[in-house]
C-alpha cells in the first residue's frame, strides 16, 4: 500500500509503502479513527500460493496517512467441501476477497468473499489492529460479484451484498 498526499500545486508527495502481504489488492477501507486501513486481496488465479490468495490484512496508519506496517494478515481458505465443489453452478471456488467495510461502530468488518459466496464477519480491535473471524456467513451462488457491499445509513450495524442483508 502506498501512501501520498496532495500537494498545493495539486501533485503528488509519496509519504510511503508497505506491503499488504496479499496479491492483487481489490478494494480497501479507512476506520473511523484513522488509524487503521484494511485491504481486500482478490489473489491471483489460477495459482493461489501463499501471497497470492484471497487475503485480509489491517495496516496502520500515521495521523497523515502515511501507512506505517501491516499488523495482521488472515488468508482465506480454498473450498474444500465436496458437494459444495460439485455444483455445476460454480467452476472457481478459490478464494478472492473482494471488499471490505467497518460497521458504523468500528467493531466490526465486513469481507465479502466473493470466490467462496461468503461474508466473513471479524471482530476489530481498534486499539492494536487485530482481526478474529467472529462468523460467516454463504450467500447465494454469485450473490457477491458487484463492486463491493454498501454500509447501510438508515439501519447502523447492517451491511448490504446483492440481495442479502447481514447484522453485526
């Protein structure tokens, strides 16, 4: 992730980079604080080695958004249930992460995971950056192809994905 500021001439001043520890970065959110950046990686098909799979991670961030180090990386896991890998409606069940989305209370994130029709609920710790998986949930067969899940204004703690509603 790198990271640059706006300039008064309307340039570019690079503040720096880390790396995500993913491949092929797909959508990424700021926490409410500011501190914390957490990134979807999409992977890179067809290999899907480590580094390259569907990935979360949470970077911190200096108070000018200079990104500072990545302080937590979960890999998502390949489908592996067998009636789930055959069904016809289906022909890729590696993993790719396609966005994430913090709750409006910044407890929680959202992943939706498209490669798996899943949304990854993780529990969030605004005070270290850590991430636990609290629960996930199928969706329907490419329910979570569109960009990313939308945060939903009127109802706080409900994210939105195509025709599924999720609550925190």
């Amino acid at each position: 992730m790198t990271g640059f500021r706006v300039t008064a001439s309307l340039g570019l001043e690079l503040l720096g980079s880390v790396s995500t520890g993913g491949g092929s970065a797909a959508h990424s959110a700021v926490h409410q604080s500011g501190k914390w950046l957490a990134v979807a990686h999409h992977g890179l098909p067809p290999m899907h080695t480590e580094g390259d799979s569907g990935s979360v991670a949470i970077v911190s961030l200096a108070p000018d958004g200079t990104p500072l180090e990545r302080v937590a990386l979960v890999i998502h896991p390949t489908e592996t249930d067998p009636e789930l890998l055959a069904n016809p409606a289906r022909t890729d069940w590696t993993s790719h992460a396609h966005s994430v989305n913090f709750d409006t209370t910044g407890k929680w994130l959202f992943v939706c995971e498209k490669g798996l029709d899943r949304v990854y609920v993780y529990s969030f710790d605004a005070e270290t950056g850590a991430i636990a998986q609290h629960s996930e949930c199928m969706t329907p067969i490419g329910a979570l192809s569109c960009p990313a899940t939308q945060p939903n204004t009127t109802q706080p703690n409900t994210t939105f994905s195509a025709n599924t509603t999720f609550r925190a």
